[in-house]
C-alpha cells in the first residue's frame, strides 16, 4: 500500500537532498579555482631557471605536490557527503516511481489519502 502522506515525505527528502547540488557546486568551483592557481604555480616553475635539478625537484616536492595534496583531500572531503545525499534521493525517487507505476498500472494493492 502506499499513501499519500508517503509519497509527500518522499518527495520532501528528496527536495531536501537535491538542495545539497549547490554545496557540491560550491566544492567543484573551490576546486577549479585551487587548480588555476596550482596552474600558475607550474608555469611559475616551467618559467623560472633553477640553479639545477635539485632545485627543481625541490620545488615540486616543497610546493607543487603539497599544493595538489590539498585541492585532492579538500574536493575530497567537500564532495562526499552531497554525492551520498544525491544517491539516496536517486534511490528514493527510484522506488517511489516503481510503487506509483505499479498503482497506475492497477497492480498495486490501494493508494490511502
């Protein structure tokens, strides 16, 4: 059986969870903007005449690798949790849609207001 109220606490937490598509964008646009800046420091080096390749990989394993550490560990931790809350209302809607095509198809037990 399913019933109204249900189908509208569904629809709700899934309103709900979907809200987070505008945390999940804010990451991605935090990330894009550590890479720009992670572009310029590599151009920075590609520009810039070491003394020798000591200095070079100095300055990759001092700044470069560090720097791309952080934009990984922050998209990272910025992004799991609205990806997990944008699955689950991929699974709820998913089931919802199942139960109410079974009711439009007249195989479903009854609909209750």
């Amino acid at each position: 059986m399913i019933t109204f109220p249900e189908t509208v606490n569904t629809l709700e937490m899934v309103s709900e969870h979907l809200r987070t598509a505008a945390e999940l964008e804010a990451a991605l646009q935090d990330a894009l903007e550590d890479l720009a800046g992670l572009l310029s420091m590599m151009k920075f080096a590609n520009d810039k005449e070491f003394a020798d390749s000591n200095a070079a990989l100095k300055y990759i394993d001092d700044v470069l690798v560090p720097q791309l550490n952080g934009i990984r560990h922050s998209l990272e931790s910025s992004t799991e949790e609205p990806v997990k809350r944008l699955n689950l209302s991929i699974n709820q809607i998913e089931r919802l849609l199942l139960r109410l095509q079974m009711l439009s198809e007249g195989n479903f037990g009854s609909f209750v207001i």
